[in-house]
C-alpha cells in the first residue's frame, strides 16, 4: 500500500511541476505537497490486511483496474481542488481591489481547473465502471450491497459531473462553481480516509 501511495504522490507532484513549468500556473507546488503529505501518512495510519489484499487482486484482476483508475482519479481530482482553491483566493483579492501576484490569474486557474477535474472525472468514472465489473464478479462473497463506501463514491462522482456539465456544455464560469470541486474533493478524501470496505468475512 505504501509503494502505491508514493507512486501516486509522485505522479501529483511531477504533474503539478509540469503544470507550472508549460502553463501559467505559479506556485501549483505548494498547494499540491500538502496533500502529497497527508497521503504518505494515509497508510501508515490505517492498518491493512495486505495478504489477503494480494489475494483478492490476485483472484480478480478487475479490482487492481479499479484501484489504479481511481487512485488517477484521485490525482485530477487533487489537482483540480488545488487549482480551485487558488481561484477563489485570486478572485476574492480581486474583490478588495489587490492583485496576489504569487497566484495565477482568475482565467488561468479556471481552465487548469476544468482540465484537471475533466482528467480526474475520466479516470475515476471508469474506475467506478472496473469496480462495477468486480463487485458482480464475486457477488456476495466480499462486499455487499450496504458497503457505505461504495455509496459514497457517488457523492463525489455527481459533483464532478454537476461541474463539468454546467463548466463544459453550459458555459458556466462563475467562481461559485469552484465550490463543487472543493466539496467533492473533501468528499472523496473522507471516503478513502475515513471509511474502509465492510467485507464479508
């Protein structure tokens, strides 16, 4: 587990630096360690049964497709919940009539946002879709239909997609709309932090 979360912190982290370096994004880094931090303690935290784990991806090769989508998921999602932040930090110094020079203008932030929260929703939707296939695999033998994780990954799932639609096919770009990502973000984060699968033992 801890190999995986490195690996996704480093692929986080190696995104927002190229996302600073070919855009105009500034100081994507410093939002973006913070949660690269959190993320390595994750597993330290949580206590896993790795070696039944491996087994049940060993069994079913469309639960290890579901972890690698959704932990993709997860860094578009970082990344657009980042970015969101920084424009509603842009907007509301604008609002007093400062500029903060250390962040990217409103129009920057916004695009970055839609990108990165487009790329996440991709990734975590087939996620969602492998995770389907597995769960009726093996129907009844390790999860159930009262599993409380897998009812809140919906919550994250419609926001994204509430933004996305109203971002992408409404042309919405009113900066409440940020708060969508920021929510389902928060979401996503209490899901894989504070709830774990109910198995069936």
């Amino acid at each position: 587990m801890l190999v995986i979360v490195s690996w996704l912190v480093i692929v986080i982290l190696t995104t927002a630096l190229l996302a600073e370096k070919f855009t105009e994004i500034r100081y994507l880094i410093f939002l973006v360690t913070p949660l690269g931090f959190v993320a390595l303690l994750y597993p330290l935290l949580l206590p896993v049964e790795f070696k039944e784990s491996e087994m049940i991806l060993l069994r079913f090769p469309w639960l290890g497709a579901h972890v690698t989508l959704i932990l993709f998921g997860y860094v578009g999602q970082a990344l657009a919940f980042c970015t969101a932040i920084t424009y509603i930090l842009q907007k509301n110094k604008l609002k007093r009539g400062t500029l903060n020079q250390y962040l990217p203008a409103l129009d920057t932030a916004a695009k970055a946002t839609f990108y990165f929260a487009s790329a996440g929703f991709f990734c975590f939707s087939l996620g969602l879709s492998m995770g389907l296939i597995w769960y009726f695999d093996a129907p009844g033998e390790f999860l159930h239909g009262r599993d409380l994780k897998i009812w809140m990954a919906i919550p994250t799932w419609v926001l994204f997609g509430i933004y996305l639609y109203r971002r992408g096919i409404h042309h919405d770009h009113s900066g409440n709309l940020k708060w969508l990502i920021i929510i389902g973000f928060l979401s996503a984060m209490i899901n894989l932090v504070g709830i774990r699968h109910d198995y069936v033992q």
